[in-house]
C-alpha cells in the first residue's frame, strides 16, 4: 500500500526520490497550497483566548505550518485547554474524599436512629474528573494536529533550504 503523498518540496529535500524537471513542475502544479493571510481569531473567542490564539499562531507561522483553513480548528483548541484549565482549577479546591452518615439500622434506647460515618470519593470530583477527561483528550488530539506535542513534531518532516555548495579554491583556481 503506498504512503501518504507529500509535499514536492519534502520529496525533494529528502533527496531520495529522482524526479525531471517537468514531473516536479507538474507535482507542484498540482499541490494544494492553502494561504495564510487570514489567520486572525475568531470573535467568539474571549480577550484571553485571543492572546492565546495569537501566540500560537505566531509559533505556528515560524515553521510555515498555518493556514487560513486552521482557525476554526485552533479555536476548538485555544476553547478546549481553557475548559481544561477550569476544571483542573475546580477539582483542585473540592476535597477527594467527604464523610457520609449513614444509618445503620439499630436504633439507641430512645428509639432514635444510630448513625455512622464513613468516607467515600466525592461525587462532585469524579464528576468534573469525566469532563476534565474529555477536555483533556480534545486538547491532545488538537495539539498532535497542530505539531504542538514532542510525539507530532517527531512526525513532522520540514524540508530545509539546499545548502549552498563547498568551493574548492583549487578547482575555482584551475577550472
């Protein structure tokens, strides 16, 4: 089964395919370039998820890795770590475990209930633990889309600029 189709530049960077002139210009012909002259956050976001998206572009446009088509996607991310954040926060300030009395089903000498005490995991956490799971399985699978984890850029194979050739001043000299 044949692999993913890349980038004529990534082919070529690589160097381990031999192309002529005319099947390169016609690869690169038909290669979908996408621009990046839009890339501005949405208005649905907050202030704070603005400067968020703005930094994460500005990182993104370092490695030519934006385009107008991302945004939409990166707002679902910038949202989502925010999300994340909140309920981490929440979770945070709940205890895990609370004291529950519970009747035991004897009663004392004056016909009143006994009760006990023990302690069980705090429903309201293990609430906020199944959301704050999910936010955090949104921002993971947004940040390997973006190359913004060590595993995804691992991944990611940008082509480099050719390297000028050695002279040799010997051979300039004679040549």
């Amino acid at each position: 089964m044949a692999g993913q189709r890349q980038p004529i530049a990534l082919v070529q960077a690589k160097g381990k395919k031999h192309l002529t002139k005319a099947e390169i210009a016609e690869r690169e012909r038909t290669e979908v370039k996408a621009p990046s002259d839009r890339v501005t956050p949405p208005t649905y976001l907050t202030a704070t998820q603005k400067k968020t998206f703005r930094k994460t572009v500005k990182e993104l446009r370092a490695i030519d890795l934006i385009s107008n088509l991302d945004v939409e996607a990166l707002a679902r991310l910038v949202i989502a770590q925010e999300k994340y954040r909140e309920v981490t926060e929440t979770i945070a300030k709940q205890p895990l475990m609370v004291t529950v009395a519970y009747d035991t089903g004897k009663k004392d000498a004056e016909g009143n209930p006994i009760m006990a005490e023990h302690e069980v995991v705090n429903s309201q956490v293990e609430r906020l633990a199944i959301i704050q799971d999910r936010y955090f399985k949104q921002c993971r699978q947004g940040a390997a889309d973006f190359g913004l984890t060590v595993s995804s850029r691992c991944r990611l194979i940008i082509p480099k600029a050719p390297e000028a050739p050695k002279t040799n001043k010997f051979k300039d000299k004679f040549a």
